[in-house]
C-alpha cells in the first residue's frame, strides 16, 4: 500500500514538473518504482558534510569534516574561521560522498542543501555549491531546513517509523517540540524562550573550565557525579506547558559556583554536572511526554545534538516505557550535524514537489515549515 | 600568447565586491559580459546570470576550457559566493580553475594607460587592499606588491614614485578627496564603467594565466586579511601560528 502510494504521488509531480517547463523524465519509469537518490550538502554551522541517500531512507554515505579542533582554540564557533573552512573542505566532503556511494553526479536524482537556519557565511558556501552542481548537471535543487533535517535523522534507523509523531530537537541552537504532522508537515508546539539547551551545556561546561564543547564533556563527568546533590531550578512558563526557559538555570548554576567561593566550599564538579543536566534532561523529557499525551500520540522521538546525551536518552527510555509509547533516537554520528539527515528531508520535500531556484539564498533565521 | 591560449574558451566569474560580474572568452573573442553593480546579493544574483548570459550566447557549460575567477582580496562574503560556486561548477563539469588576483583584475581594465595604476579596495579602517602596476611591454607589472595598507601609507608610497596614478576600485569613492588632496594633479581616477570589477579583464587575465590553473578542489581564497578572532589569538600567543588543523 505505501508503495502504490509513492508511485502515485511521483506521477504527479512529473507532471507538475512538466507543466513548469522543466525537463521531463521518462513517464515510463515512473509506472515502476523508482529509486531517487540524493545528494546533500549541510554547512549551517562548523561541520561541512555531503552524503548520498536513496528514497529517504537508505545512507549510502555519510562524510562529515569537523573543525571542532580549531573552535576549540577560541572557545566556541567562529563563523568567519567556520565559513573559510567549509569553503577549503567542500569539495573533497562532496566527491567522497560520491565515490563512496559508488555514483557518480550523473546518477544523481535531486540535490539536497541545508539553506537555513544557521550562520549566514557558513550555509552560503554549500548553499552556493549546491546551487551550481544542480546547474551544472541539470538536477532538481531541494533547499532543507536543519531543523526538519535532524528531525528527519530518525527515519534512517526506524523503518517502522511514520509520522505523525511528537519529535523534541534539542542543539547548540535549537529546543524545540515539535508535532510531525506529516512527511514534510512541522507544528511547533513548545519552545525556548531564551537559551537553547545545546548552549546551556555549553555555558555551564566553560563556568567549571570543561571547554568547549559542553555537551560531552558534561554528559561524561556528570557520570561520576550526583544529579541530587544540587536542587537547581525546573522552570515552567505560564500558559506554556511545552515552552522551556534554560537562562534561569545557566544563572543559578553561575549564581551557585560564586556563592561557593565566597564561601571557600570546594566546588564538587561532578555533583555540579550532574545536578545540572538533571534539570534539563527532567524539563526536556516532562514536556515532550506532556506533549504526546495532550496531542494523543503515541510515537516520541528526540534529535539534535542534547539527543546523544546519554542521560537524556535513558530518562526518555524510561518514561516512554512507563507509559507505553514507541520511543525513537538516531545514533550519535545522526544527532550530530550531518548531511545525511538533510538527504532523507530532501527526499520527502523532493516527492511533495518542493523545488528551489538558483536563486536560492541562505535564510539565516528560516522557521520550520518555511518554503 | 600559445596558440592553446589563442583558442581557449573561457567562463569568467566576479564577485569579490558589490559588483556582480560574468563574462565568456572565446577564442579571443569577447562574446558577453554582464555586469550588475545594482545592492543585491551575490547568492541571489550570480548563478541566475551565468544561466542568462549561456543560455543566450546559445552555450553549454561543457564547451569550457576552464573558469576564471578572481581569488582575493575582497569582501569575504562575496569572494566565497564566487569561490563555492566555481568550486561546484568546477566539481560537475571537471573544469579547472584559473585564479586571479582582484587587483590585478582591476587594473586590467585600464591597461592602456601609461600612468602608475593603482586599484583601491575598500578594506574598513582606513585601510585599502591596494597594489600598483606600471604597463610594460603589453603586461601589468607590479610597481607595489598587494597588501593591505593604510591610505594614509599608500599615498606617501606613491608621491616617492612621482609619476602619474590612476586610481581605481570601490575604494575611491571612500578616500578621493584624500588623494585628490594629497597628490593634486599627479591623480587621476577611472571613470565609471571602469571603476569597478569587471568579468571581462578578469577573463583577458586568465587567458594569459592559464599555465597556472588549478583543480577546482585545490583552488582556494587569498584573503589578505586573518579573521579577526584569529589576529586576536596571535597577539594573544605572541605571534604563534594556528596549530594547523587540516
């Protein structure tokens, strides 16, 4: 049945397509099941990425070049260092990702590229390569939000999951709740009203000299430490159940360390990791379960980079058990930036017709749904 | 000039100021050129243009021999706007690159004058991405090296050489009062379609530069200028180099 499906709605959009004037496919091909294979590009931020994806599902590779090392050095992300080294990786990223897919562009069905949200100078660069192979080689562009990317990570080890489903996203830039109402059809129901809970990871890990990034160094510490050891704060916001607010947290975990010495108490670390990732692993999973239950949805999953804590994960595990929902999480290399996630979005984006010009240009603030 | 040289067909791409401009070189012909100095983003801009100006001049991105495009100094934004999308047309097509110099592409524009040419890019705080070029035997040659450099410096450099110079790029509309002043009648300045970047004489360039193409892999930027927060370590590190992180 959900191939009948498929075929049905790729007809349509050759039509579509045929009726914008674009090159057609053979519409025999389209009678049988056909593979669409995309490439996709991801630079939003400091990891350039290229992988190859097969009908949304199927990684065929998945090439990521970090330059955490060099951030490192200043403590976060430079976006002018970030934009120079996307720029000198891009196109060894995108021929490996090629040649380990063992294809070529000429096998290539659509182009997929991260346009938003993310650092301006740091999207432009894929957003730009993107753009000119999908010239060069005549291949339909498809321009993917980050966000809808990570949410759709969990497609690639779940075959069983199909929207709709509840999907909290949670990185260095972004908390979100969100209800996948349909392949490509995001709700918002909660967010964060100041800091994302990426950042809040990463603000505490620097307050007690962890470095940057925060999120496993802290996720690693905070194993030695006592998460009861500390009652921080579990902020709730009126009217808001699914919203979060990490700011008043991040403050009492600096408030708590200053207190300690003017007091001369010695700052347990681990206690202090733990008590904190405590509070945002409970708000995170409260309001996500909060939310399945009030939308009736019986599907969770969690994405983004806070989605690899290994604490998040097993207090999801749990509740999810608890209550008798699915629970779903991408494995780390998929929490973190990549572009196979981008593949797997530009596919859905790409079979409900979503097509980008070369005109195309990096939206540094693009909303989810945003087309 | 080779008569390979003579015969290439070349796709020539600015971008590295507010001027947006592509333009194709074949057999040494000039066949187009499309220029658009008009506030609007590259990203938005660019790749529509090389689309325009093919499509009309009734091409295929295959029949190239190579892309030109101007390498640095410039706005960093729109330098790798050019950069990623050469990179990427370079990439589908197989298609080496041939970097040049924005100064040097600059001063291309008015290679028939026998006065000191002295192209001038905006660089913010009363610095300018500068170099000079005197014409000798049909060729640029470089009279100062480029760098980025105080205006204030770049005068005095000049008034040592006296001779004639003619200045252009976006970087006179900021300092011609000053220069005017400065070097009263022994300045001149391009007038305005020659003022500004221009895909043509990046083009001409290219055609002479052609021994040192590259991939379009290897291809890479020359800013001229480290990123701030990298400066900023330096002094912190007494002058250290980045660990090299590749």
């Amino acid at each position: 049945m959900g191939v009948n499906f498929v075929t049905h709605v790729i007809i349509f959009i050759e039509n579509r397509l045929y009726s914008c004037g674009r090159k057609m496919e053979n519409k025999n091909q389209t009678t049988k099941e056909k593979e669409v294979k995309i490439l996709a590009i991801e630079s939003s931020c400091d990891e350039t990425a290229a992988a190859v994806v097969v009908n949304g599902r199927k990684v065929c590779s998945n090439v990521i070049s970090s330059q955490i090392e060099l951030h490192k050095l200043f403590g976060g992300v430079v976006p002018e260092i970030a934009s120079r080294k996307h720029l000198e990786k891009i196109n060894q990223v995108i021929e490996e990702a090629l040649s380990e897919a063992g294809m070529t562009l000429d096998d290539i069905d659509a182009v997929g590229v991260t346009y938003g949200p993310g650092l301006v100078g740091a999207l432009l660069v894929g957003v730009a390569a993107a753009k000119a192979i999908s010239f060069a080689k005549n291949k339909p562009l498809v321009g993917v939000h980050h966000i809808e990317g990570h949410i759709s990570a969990n497609y690639i080890e779940h075959e069983a999951l199909v929207p709709p489903f509840i999907c909290t996203v949670a990185s260095g830039g972004h908390s979100h709740i969100v209800l996948v109402e349909d392949y490509g059809k995001y709700k918002i129901i909660g967010r964060t009203r100041d800091d994302a809970a990426g950042e809040a990871f990463d603000k505490v890990a620097r307050s007690i000299g962890l470095g940057y990034p925060g999120g496993p160094k802290i996720d690693k510490l905070a194993k030695q430490g006592n998460s009861k050891a500390i009652m921080f704060p579990r902020a709730k916001i009126e009217d808001a159940p699914y919203d979060f607010s990490f700011s008043g947290l991040k403050s009492a975990v600096l408030n708590y360390l200053n207190q300690c010495e003017m007091k001369n108490i010695e700052v347990n670390k681990a206690d202090v990791a733990a008590s904190f990732q405590a509070s945002v692993v409970e708000v995170l999973t409260m309001h996500t379960l909060q939310a399945a239950q009030d939308f009736g949805i019986k599907k969770v999953a969690i994405a983004g980079g806070v989605a690899a804590n290994t604490s998040f994960r097993e207090s999801m595990e749990k509740v999810c058990k608890e209550k008798g929902f699915e629970f779903y999480y991408p494995s780390p290399i998929y929490c973190t930036d990549n572009a196979a996630m981008i593949g797997v979005a530009a596919y859905y984006e790409y079979i409900n017709g979503t097509r980008h010009g070369l005109d195309l240009n990096a939206v540094p603030n693009l909303k989810i749904g945003q087309r | 000039m080779s008569i390979v040289q003579d015969n290439l067909k070349l796709l020539a791409i600015e971008s590295s100021g507010n001027v947006a401009s592509v333009a194709i070189l074949e057999q040494g012909k000039m066949i187009a050129e499309l220029t658009m100095n008009n506030k609007k983003t590259h990203s938005t801009t660019l790749l529509p243009m090389i689309d325009q100006m093919i499509k009309m001049c009734e091409k295929d991105l295959a029949d190239f021999d190579a892309i030109a495009v101007t390498r640095g100094p410039g706005s960093f934004t729109g330098l790798r706007i050019g950069a990623a999308t050469v990179k990427g047309l370079g990439l589908a097509m197989e298609l080496p690159v041939i970097p040049v110099s924005t100064l040097e592409c600059l001063a291309m524009n008015v290679s028939e004058s026998n006065d000191i040419i002295c192209p001038i890019m905006d660089a913010r705080r009363n610095q300018v991405y500068t170099a000079a070029y005197e014409v000798k035997d049909g060729r640029l040659q470089e009279v100062l090296k480029e760098e980025p450099m105080d205006i204030k410096d770049l005068i005095e450099k000049l008034k040592v050489l006296e001779k004639n110079v003619l200045f252009l790029g976006d970087g006179v509309a900021v300092y011609r009062n000053v220069i005017a002043q400065e070097l009263k009648e022994r300045a001149c300045f391009a007038k305005e379609h020659n003022m500004v970047q221009r895909a043509s004489s990046l083009a001409v360039l290219a055609k002479e530069k052609w021994e040192q193409r590259v991939t379009s892999k290897e291809f890479h930027l020359e800013y001229l200028r480290a990123s701030q927060a990298e400066r900023e370590w330096k002094e912190e590190h007494q002058g250290e180099e980045l660990p090299c992180l590749s």
